[in-house]
C-alpha cells in the first residue's frame, strides 16, 4: 500500500503542477496515470508543437513544458504509479480513500485530485477475436520498458509515428523486428519512413506493407501470428514472434472515474469553483480539462490555477485547524527548493 498526502490521478501538466503547489504546502504527492510516461496531452499528442499562450513563454514546445514541470517539481521527490488506471476509489471510515489500479496496486490518502484530462487514454485493439488472451503475455498496446524486448522477436502493426520509432528503437533491442501495416504509405514523419526502410534495406526490420495481422497462436503465451496479404496471390505469412505490438494511437475515455459517484455533467466532473474545486464527494477535487464550471477554460493555464487554490484546501483536510500563512515562492527562505536559502 502506498500512503502519501495527496493522490493525484493524471500526471498530465495540472497534475505535474499540483506536485509543486502542494509542496510549498508541505504535502507529499504521488501521481498515478495510465500511459507510460507524464505529460498528459502535451507528450501523448502533441509534443512537438509550439505553446504560445504560457506566461512569461512565448514560444515553447508541449515536450520541454513537461520536462520543465518535472524539473520543477523535482525536489518534492513525488511518486509515480505509470501505465496503470486509476480503477476504483474506496472511501474508509476515517474518510481517507484508497485508489486502486486496474493491476491492483493501492494507494491511501487523505484527499484525492483527479486531474484525468480527456480520461484515461485506451488504446485501439485490432478486432483479432482472441487478442485479450494474450495482453500481458505477450501483447502490449505501449512500450513501457523497451528492455522487455531484448533479443526477442518482434512484431509491430500500425502505420503512425509510434510505430515507426519503436520498430527502429527496437530494431537495435530485439533480436528480430517486423513491421506490418496495411498500406502502402506511412503516416510518420517523412525522416522517420525513410529509417525505417534503410533499416529494411539493411535487414534489420522485415517489412509488411499492404498487410495485417489476422490471427494469434499460443498456449500460455504468445508464440506466432498469421499476417494476412491484401493481395490475395501472396496469400499469409505465419511468423513465430515473442511479442506483438499493435500502435493503433490511443482514445481518450473518461473511464472508470465515472463510476465513482462523481455528479458528471457532459462527460466532465462538476466541481464547485466559487470555492476549491471540490467535487460532490468531501475530499476529492477535480481541476484541469476533467473538471466543468460556468465559464471554464480548458487551458493549461486553467489547470495551473485550479491547482494553486484547491491546495490550500487540501492542506486544511490534512491539517484541521492548522493555519499556513501564504508566502511567496521567493519570501521567506522558500526559494532554493533544493533545500539552500537563497
Ligand atoms: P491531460 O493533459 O489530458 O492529462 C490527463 C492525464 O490523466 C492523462 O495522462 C491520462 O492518461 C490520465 N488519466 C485520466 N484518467 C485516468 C485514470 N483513470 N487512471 C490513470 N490516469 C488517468 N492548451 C493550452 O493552454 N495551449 C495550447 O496551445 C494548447 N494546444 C493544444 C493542442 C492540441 C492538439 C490539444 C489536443 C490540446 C491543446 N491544449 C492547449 C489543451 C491542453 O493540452 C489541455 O488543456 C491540458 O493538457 C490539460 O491538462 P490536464 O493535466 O488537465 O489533462
């Protein structure tokens, strides 16, 4: 059981910040999200594209917004539960809650912030009628460690950025790569095609193209598939692979944080924002995209602020009667979060 101060589900860039806000209050955080990797939106969509509407930025790439918001929250050590969902919320007699993941891992604090986004992004299976026998036993819909695939052989399916730079990461990992997509062009960027088929030219990756992954074999674990030719003459290839990677890009649903009892109102969490951003459950907040109110904003800047006054409330949950006497980040000796005075 993880036991912390706050727990934070979405570790996009309203949960990232959260972290900091409820450091300077001195409360410990711990993020739960279900992709692989922080950043939400920003590093799931769109991390190469220019922001231009963060204060005192007027220009910065989604990507390096997220790694600034690691950097800066860095000295309150936050800790992370990645490529799991949040999947149940319990509420204990001491009116603390418990948050498990759908791989079962359980988190325990006394408030908790869900800073979901769009929701948890579920990835797009390929209609292969036995692939759910064979997740976690080598089928994944993300790479989470590229470790799991050394000296294995590998079969990737899509046609999009994901699959084109993880065929050629891995090209280098896995003792055999195949990349299958049922057309003829990719979709990835022009530099990232044209690796991949030196790489192909080379041997380093068996290309499929104008083909699909039709059927799984196994017993306990993966161990072939069946790729299906559209040209019918060239009929299908049976492969014996260890792992099988579908990169069909990700959707986004709110998931199973809408059976928590939260008052929903179009597919977003109401919250109170005269206030704290409290949810219709004491205890919970939501803040960021997930949230709605009149007038709402879905902006990052949004989420930044919602974060900054729902801490103060948090803070008051945590410690009852307790006062904290608001400083600036530069008043005080609370500069130098490395722990100098500056
Ligand atoms: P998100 O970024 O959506 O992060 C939520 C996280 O919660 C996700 O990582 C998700 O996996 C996780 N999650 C949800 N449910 C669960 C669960 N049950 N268990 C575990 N994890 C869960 N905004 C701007 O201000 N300026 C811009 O220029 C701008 N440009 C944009 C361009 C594009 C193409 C898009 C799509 C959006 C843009 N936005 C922009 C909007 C901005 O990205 C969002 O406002 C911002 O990402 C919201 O941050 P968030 O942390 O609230 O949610």
């Amino acid at each position: 059981m993880i036991k912390t101060d706050v727990i934070i589900v979405g570790a996009g860039p309203t949960g990232l910040f959260t972290v900091f806000e409820a450091g300077l209050l001195k409360l410990k955080c711990h993020l739960i999200d279900a992709l692989p990797q922080p950043g939400g939106q920003c590093s799931e969509i769109y991390p190469k594209k220019p922001i231009y509407d963060i204060p005192a930025f007027p220009e910065i790439l989604a990507g390096k917004l997220v790694d600034n918001l690691m950097e800066q929250i860095k000295p309150f050590e936050p800790g992370f539960t990645l490529g799991e969902r949040a999947e149940t919320l319990d509420k204990q007699e001491d009116g603390s809650f418990i948050v498990t993941t759908n791989k079962g891992t359980q988190h325990h604090a006394p408030v908790v912030v869900i800073a979901g986004g769009l929701g948890s992004f579920e990835p797009r299976k390929p209609p292969i009628s036995n692939i759910v026998d064979f997740e976690d036993n080598g089928v994944a819909y993300m790479v989470k460690d590229p470790e799991v695939y050394r000296d294995k052989k590998v079969v990737i399916a899509g046609g999009g950025d994901s699959a084109l730079d993880w065929a050629i990461f891995l090209a280098d990992v896995a003792s055999e790569v195949s990349l299958v997509h049922r057309r003829n062009e990719f979709r990835g960027a022009l530099d990232s095609v044209e690796k991949a088929s030196e790489l192909a030219k080379l041997g380093k990756i068996k290309l499929f193209t104008e083909a699909e992954v039709k059927k799984l074999y196994g017993d306990d674990k993966l161990e072939a598939v069946v790729i299906k030719h559209n040209d019918a003459e060239k009929g299908e290839t049976y492969l014996e692979v260890d792992n099988f990677i579908p990169l069909f890009g990700l959707s986004p649903k709110l998931g199973p944080i809408g059976d928590w009892g939260l008052e929903i109102e179009r597919n977003a969490i109401k919250v109170n924002n005269a206030k704290d951003y409290q949810t219709n459950i004491p205890g919970v907040f939501a803040i960021g995209d997930v949230n709605t109110y009149e007038g709402k904003l879905k902006l990052i800047l949004s989420g930044f602020h919602e974060a900054a006054v729902m801490c103060q409330y948090a803070y008051q949950i945590i410690n009852p009667g307790k006062r904290f006497v608001m400083k600036y980040t530069t008043v005080g000796g609370v500069t130098g979060f490395d722990g100098s005075k500056k």
